[in-house]
C-alpha cells in the first residue's frame, strides 16, 4: 500500500467533522494520512470554512504532517483517494424538519429514517451517493466508500444494487452505543463480551455473550426492561427506552431504540406531538445546536473537539469510520457492526441484500459473522421491512411515483389508503427542488 494516504470526506463542513479529525489523529501512529480534503456545497461554504479551520488547527496542535483541503468541487477532491467519507444532508436541516412536521400533521410517525420521513430521505439521498460512485469509478476506481450518510443501509444496498460498487461499508453508531449501554448495565468491560448483531440498519437484534460462551442477553433484558428497570436513554433522538417487558422477553434478544417506533408506535407518535407543541421536533432542537456548535467552532484557539458534541447525537459515528478505514487499510480483522452484503449470514434475506451485522474487517472488507434463520416475530417485520427498503430504492432511482406509493403501503408506519397518497404528494411538492427524479 501507498505510505500515504488521500481521504475524502463529502459534507466535510457537518458538525461531526471535528470527532472524524480527532478518530485520525488519534490513529496517525497506523494510519498515515497525507491528505485530507473536506468537500461540500455552495449552501454549505460557511460552515467548511469554519470547520476546516478548526481541522487545520487540530492537526497543528497534534503535531501532525496532514495536508487538509477545503473545495467545493467534488471531482476535484475524488482524484486518487484512497477512502472516501460520506455524511452530508441532502436539504439541509429544513429537509429533515419537513419529513418530520408533514407526517406528524397527518397523525403518523415523523422521524429522520422511518416511515415516511425516512423514506423521503432515501429518495433525496441515493441519486446523490449513485452520482458520487460514478465520479469514484472514474477519478479513484480502487478506493473504499466508508458511508454513514442515513438511511445508512438503504444507501449501502443501493450502492451495491444499484451502483454496482461492491468496495463499500456503511456505518450507524446505534450498536456501538447499545454496546456500551449494555456492557455498563451488566457491570462488565465491553471487551469482555461478544455482541452478536443481525438485522438491518435501524431495525436490528443482539445477542450478548462473556468469553467463556455464556449467554447474557436474558441477563440484560431484565436489568434493562424487567419490573424494576428505569428507562434508559440511548441516543438523543429518542426520549427514552420503554419497551413492553412481555414482549422483550419473548424475542429473546435485546431490541434496536429504533424498535420502538414500531413497538411503541402509539407513545413514540405522542411524544412527537409533544415535541411539536413543545422544544419542536428533534431536526428543530438540532439546528439549534447546530448553531451553537458553530459559534464555538469559530474560536480561534479551540484546537479540540468539544463536549459539547455528544449532544448532537450522532456520537462514535466518525471514530467508527476512523476505525473501519484504520482495519481495512492494516487488515486488522476488527469486530464491527456495519452494513455489508448479506451473503448468506441472514437465512431469512436475499444473498444480494444490504444488512447490519456483526462483522470482521479486513483488506478486502467486511465479512459477516453468520447469524442464520429469525423466529417469526423478528422475521415477520424484518421481511417487510426489507421490502419496503426495496421498494423505496427503486422509487429513488426512477421517481416512478407508483412505487413510492407501494413502498408507503408498505410501511408499517405510514398509514396506508387515501391518507398515504395526501401525505406522498405534500412531502414530493414539499421537497421538489431536491427530487427531480420526481418532476420530470
């Protein structure tokens, strides 16, 4: 391999860029980067300038030989990379508050990655990543596409269905919390213990077990959701963890906080509604810390990442990403969670499809570890949600109109007949300006 290394990071002015900086540094002694550029759009020029200032001072503090670049010019930036980085917004944050309030207006779930806003998401995000995979097959066709742009596994999957890229990884940091939730609850260091992951991103299943093969996982159930468990907070977009401890206990395995849109639809709709009345939806709470974040990006003697990041709640995205192109690149063979090809490790998917599963990474990716064939409660809702997910990839790529409406009949979230088609057409108008797949 080369002794240096080119990453690009698309979206390189978010928020998050700062914990991606401090992930590579803190990983120079195996991953020797020589160039780092920061790509984003017009929209976005303020906040890469602020930002990659930030990085270059970073970098100076860690005493660090790390060329960083700023541009607005995609291609620019993609010629002979070696990994390249996607965590940008299509839309910005007023993007992901309209695919919150236009649901919730309708009396339905309004969430950044499922049901309907999710899967409007997924119709602005995946012509954009398909367009970003064309530039690579030209400009640096050996590099490896380390994504953790949302939906996560919707865009891995169309990378490789559609993209036809195979060198791609997706990331999501709701297992690495749950991880080290979990590890706390049980009064264990996570490096004792194996997490055994499968599902698809957002809709996942775990399994815990020690070094000596014992299983752990009813252990957690019930120090987490038994009589007598407090509530747990998890990921800063989701209140809080209250699960039905019947229902938890016949899974037999610990739930994604995700899960709880689906098994808790009537309380998570309440609290949105709630929220709306209240601080506002979880995109409006954001922006606003985006803006504090910024202000404090701006101080020229800030060379760290700050605290205050964590409340974001997208903590441990950046260093997974760190972390994945440091395992790939000295083909260390860590234990991640990613989204990767199924490849027969769920029995119950398609060989082809894009899941989220425990994985070991290597030179040549990620291998999943197998978990094979769900009881019927978590194959039922898996396979919906698998098809779903297909179905919104194919309305993403040809904007047929008739396969969007299928993919919101079949969300268990969006509540289907007439009220489906209103919400489809408000959130289309609503977004048109980013969806020309749409208003051809």
């Amino acid at each position: 391999m080369k002794k240096g290394l080119k990453i690009v990071t698309i979206g390189g002015g978010s928020s998050y860029t700062p914990e991606l900086i401090e992930g590579f540094i803190k990983r120079h002694h195996e991953l020797p980067i020589r160039e780092l550029w920061l790509v984003d759009i017009e929209a976005g020029r303020e906040k890469l300038e602020i930002v990659g200032a930030m990085a270059k001072r970073m970098v100076k503090a860690a005493g660090i030989d790390c060329d960083i670049h700023l541009t607005l010019n995609r291609r620019e930036a993609l010629a002979d990379a070696d990994f390249v980085t996607t965590q940008f917004r299509v839309g910005l944050l007023e993007a992901r508050i309209k695919d919150e309030t236009i649901p919730i207006s309708h009396g339905m779930i309004g969430q950044e990655t499922n049901g309907a806003g999710g899967m409007f998401k997924a119709f602005r995000t995946i012509p954009v990543v398909l367009g970003i995979v064309e530039d690579m097959k030209e400009l640096c066709p050996d590099a490896w596409l380390i994504n953790f742009t949302n939906p996560a596994g919707m865009v891995t999957e169309a990378v490789l269905q559609y993209g036809k890229w195979e060198k791609v990884i997706g990331l999501c940091n709701v297992p690495i919390i749950s991880s080290k939730n979990e590890a706390t609850v049980l009064e264990k260091n996570e490096e004792e213990l194996f997490f055994k992951f499968a599902g698809i991103n957002h809709l996942h299943w775990h399994k815990i077990y020690d070094r000596d093969g014992k299983e752990l996982t009813k252990q957690a159930i019930e120090k987490l959701y038994g009589p007598d468990a407090e509530p747990e907070k998890m990921v800063e977009n989701i209140k809080s963890m209250r699960f039905l401890y019947e229902q938890i206990l016949q899974l037999g395995m610990l739930p994604c906080p995700y899960h709880r849109y689906y098994y808790m639809t009537d309380s998570m709709l309440e609290e949105e509604v709630e929220a709306v009345n209240g601080e506002g939806t979880r995109g409006q709470v954001v922006k606003r810390l985006e803006e504090s974040l910024f202000e404090l990006y701006k101080d020229p003697n800030l060379n760290y990442k700050p605290k205050e990041l964590e409340k974001r709640g997208g903590a441990y995205y950046s260093d997974a990403a760190c972390e994945v192109i440091n395992s790939v690149y000295n083909n260390k063979g860590t234990h991640m969670v990613v989204n990767t090809q199924n490849r027969g490790a769920i029995s119950d998917l398609p060989y082809n499809s894009a899941i989220e599963v425990t994985s070991i990474i290597t030179a040549h990716g990620a291998e999943p570890v197998h978990f094979g064939a769900f009881p019927s409660a978590q194959k039922g809702l898996l396979q919906v949600m698998k098809a779903m997910e297909e179905l919104t990839i194919e309305a993403a790529v040809t904007g047929d109109y008739a396969t969007a409406l299928q993919a919101f009949t079949l969300n268990p979230l969006v509540t289907s007949g007439d009220i489906a088609k209103v919400v489809l057409d408000e959130m289309l108008e609503a977004h048109k300006e980013h969806l020309p797949q749409f208003h051809k």
